[in-house]
C-alpha cells in the first residue's frame, strides 16, 4: 500500500516511529562509536603502563633454551598478558604457556632501534585469537645483563572490547526495538487524540452535503491552527446559511413582485380575449385605457426583471479588468437629462464640477438615474429638485413628503418600499442597486430627511477633480 492512501493518523503513527527509529538509530551508534573508543583506549594504556621486568625478559630467553629457566627459574605469569621477545633476526620468544604472536616489521623496528614503540593487531598462533600487541625496547639500565638487540611484545586479547561491544549493541538494539514500537503505539494515540477536532469537522462536513444543513457549529477552544479552522468552516457555514437565506428571500420577493403585474396582466388580456370570442366589442375608450394599462404593466415587468439581473450580477466578473477611470459630471448631465424628460413638471436644478472617478460608467449612471427617479417620483407636480456634484459628493433633494426616520435604516433593503409608495410604479429594487453600485465603486451612499421637509439622498465616490495624466476618456 502506498504511503499517500494510508489514513492521516496511520501515517502520523508511521513518520513519528520513523523519526524516533532514526534518532534512536544515530544515538545508539554514536553510543557505540564512544564506548569503542573507550575501550581500546583503555586497552591501550593498560598495555603500555605494564612494563615486564629485567629478570622475567631474561628468563623468557633462557626459557626459550632450557625449559628450566636460568637456574631453574621460571618467569612470573604476568595474568591476562602474553609476553613474547622479539630478536632483531625476526626471531621470537615466547613466555611459556603464552599464545605466540607473529612477528611484523614494526616490532623488528622496535628491536633494532629504528622506532621506540609499535602498536597493533594481530592473530595469535594455534587458535589464541586476535590480539592487541604492543613491541617496546626495554630499558637497558647500568649493568644491565639484557642483550642488544632485543624489544618486548605485550598481547592482551581483542575479546575485552569485543564481548562488551557485543553485548553492548544488543541491550542498544534491544531498547532501540522497544522504543520504536513504543514511539509508534504513542504516535498513533497523538494522533488518534490531536485530530479528533479534524474528525469532527469531517463530520460536520459529511452531514452538511448529506443533509444540507448549514446550522451544524464545530466547537472551536484555544487558538491553534485546528481552532482557526473550525472557526473558518463555522464562518463559512454561517455565510453560506445567510446566502441562502438571502437568496430564498430574493426568489420570495421577487415572486411577490412578479405576481402582482402578472395578475393584473392575465386579467387585461383575459377581458380582452373574452370580447373578441364573444363577439361583444369593448367601447373605445376602455379599450384605449386597457391597452394602456397592458403596456404599463409590461414596462412595469420588464423594469422589474431588468433590476433583478442587475442584483444577479456578480461584484467581480472574471475577465472584466480593472475599473476604468470615468468623468462623473458627465455621467451626472446624462443621468439629469433622462430625468427632465421623466419629470417635465418639475423644475430641476443642477450645479455640476467636475470629477473624476474608477468605476463602470453605465452602472454608475443607472445609479444616479434611479436617484434621480425617486425624487421625481415623490416630488409634487411643480416642485423643485436641487442637483449638486461638488468634491465627488453627489446631492439629490426634493420637496416631497419626506421618509419616517424609523423607515429610513429599511430603503436599500431589497423589496422594500414605503407604505406610501406602494401605490406607486417601481419593484423596491431601485436603491439596493445604487448601494450595490456605489460600495463597487469604493463609495458611501445615504439617505436623510431634508431641513424644511423632503428628502436628500448623497453619494460619495473617491476620485479626483481633474483626470490622470495619460487617460483617454473617449
């Protein structure tokens, strides 16, 4: 089975007991490297501190002629060490009952003077094993009887490092082998244990697209990276509730909106078409003002379906590219003009500066547009409306009957309409689409009761008063 198809906390278990087998691993080696070291080491120093005696090299000698000895002496056993004598011929002699050593170049070395010393390994003779061997000339002191010529070798076997060096790496792989299966056993339990908060996300996930419900809430304690994300998936289902709500309030509305027009519309037609299969013709007049009441309700429809698409649209579409830069103050003369020809009863006056804004020209005009159309529609034949775009700051005031204060936080609220201006022509949508437009645009839009009575609606857009260098504005 391949590492990537393991479960997380398999492979959680699996990379702790490698990581702790590697660490163990290093350190028992480097361990063992020490504890070596050591130990020849300390073989080393007990060979060159024990020094055989004048008396026992020249006994070993005549050992080697008589096995007597000199005068029927007998060299002393010198315990774990075997002592050989290496002649400058290459010869040897050996202590009896001592293992004999083969004699290398570096011991005749020693014996003939070119070196004080030589160290090294070496097998002894008939099965004595290995040994570590170290040649040294003897000290000839005055009236010495020893010959010339002549170094001493020194034998203590290799198994005094290696069987504590064997047993040694046993107990290492031993406590290394339980370790491991120990660093497993805990990683899985970390494991099991840390990613029970990742459990219950999954959870919660599995039931969201099972179920689709987005009330489930993860419990999110302490601030560690599986906090932050159960607190993100808990964000994420609560945007993701409201979204729905908001859009099965839209479909809702919007049916609400759509009924009212289509009823009155399925009702003209209905007349209509019962006069023409009755035979019974209407009188021209109520004819005249069903045809205008059909045609009303189609604009009415088709206004409505038109700010619906608009409220669809995307705050971002993919290609789109950035804001261009546009001239508001004129966006503001065109908006002004589709405005007179919609309020010729009223006097509207404008006092328009230039300014210069980042944003879509045609969403920005249907924005003032529908300002515009709000106070046309609330003015009284006759009225005044005062337009001003001064420092980005776009002023639209009439002289109606103003809004309630408790009804004014409700205007950008999708469907929302007035009590006093359900009677009149409009789908509620008008205003959500100038604060959507607006808050693209980087701005601020409002709407506040006007000293004297009326209203005034504002939007503020971030911009400049003259263009940046190098703009072609068409």
């Amino acid at each position: 089975m391949r590492f990537h198809r393991l479960p997380l906390r398999s492979r959680l278990a699996l990379l702790t007991a490698v990581a702790v087998a590697v660490a163990v691993a290093v350190s028992a080696f480097a361990c063992w490297l020490i504890v070596r070291e050591q130990l020849s080491a300390q073989l080393d120093s007990s060979l060159r501190n024990v020094k055989v005696d004048e008396r026992n090299v020249l006994s070993i000698l005549e050992a080697c002629q008589s096995p007597g000895g000199a005068d029927g002496h007998t060299p002393r056993a010198l315990g774990s060490y075997s002592v050989q004598i290496v002649l400058a011929d290459g010869s040897r002699c050996t202590q009896p009952g001592a293992t004999q050593l083969p004699v290398t170049t570096a011991d005749v070395e020693v014996a003939v003077g070119q070196r004080p010393n030589a160290l090294h390994d070496a097998t002894g003779a008939g099965g004595g094993g290995d040994m570590r061997v170290y040649t040294y000339r003897p000290t000839e002191g005055p009236g010495s009887a020893l010959p010339r010529g002549i170094a001493v070798s020194m034998a203590r076997p290799l198994s005094e490092v290696e069987h504590p060096l064997g047993t040694l790496t046993l107990v290492l792989a031993l406590v290394a082998g339980v370790g491991v299966v120990g660093a497993g056993a805990a990683g899985l339990w970390i494991a099991r244990t840390g990613l029970k908060p990742v459990d219950r996300l999954t959870e919660a996930v599995e039931h969201v697209a099972r179920t689709e419900d987005l009330a489930v809430r993860i419990p999110a304690e302490g601030d560690d990276e599986i906090a932050r994300l159960s607190r993100s998936f808990n964000s994420m289902t609560a945007a993701l509730a409201s979204s729905r709500d908001r859009q099965q309030q839209l479909i809702a509305d919007a049916g609400h909106e759509l009924r009212t027009p289509l009823t009155s519309l399925r009702t003209n037609i209905e007349l209509l078409a019962r006069s023409e299969e009755t035979g019974r013709a209407l009188p021209p007049a109520d004819r005249k003002a069903l045809m205008g009441s059909v045609k009303a309700q189609m604009t009415e429809l088709a206004a409505l379906i038109g700010d619906l698409q608009e409220l669809s649209r995307p705050d971002a579409l993919p290609g789109s590219g950035p804001p261009q830069v546009i001239a508001l103050h004129e966006v503001a003369r065109t908006a002004l003009e589709r405005a007179r020809l919609r309020g010729a009863h009223l006097t509207i006056n404008a006092s328009i500066e230039p300014w210069y804004v980042r944003g879509e020209a045609a969403t920005l005009e249907r924005s003032l547009v529908n300002l515009l159309d709000n106070a046309v529609k609330f003015s009284p034949s006759g009225g005044v409306i005062d337009v001003v775009l001064r420092s980005g700051e776009v002023r639209v005031r009439d002289h109606g009957p103003g809004i309630p204060a408790e009804e004014l936080p409700h205007v950008f609220e999708r469907f929302w309409r007035s009590p006093s201006a359900r009677s009149l022509p409009g789908s509620g949508l008008g205003l959500s689409i100038v604060a959507r437009t607006v808050q693209q645009a980087g701005g601020q839009v409002g709407l506040e009761a006007a000293p004297g009575g009326g209203t005034v609606a504002w939007i503020k857009l971030p911009g400049a008063p003259t263009a940046p260098p190098g703009i072609d504005l068409g």
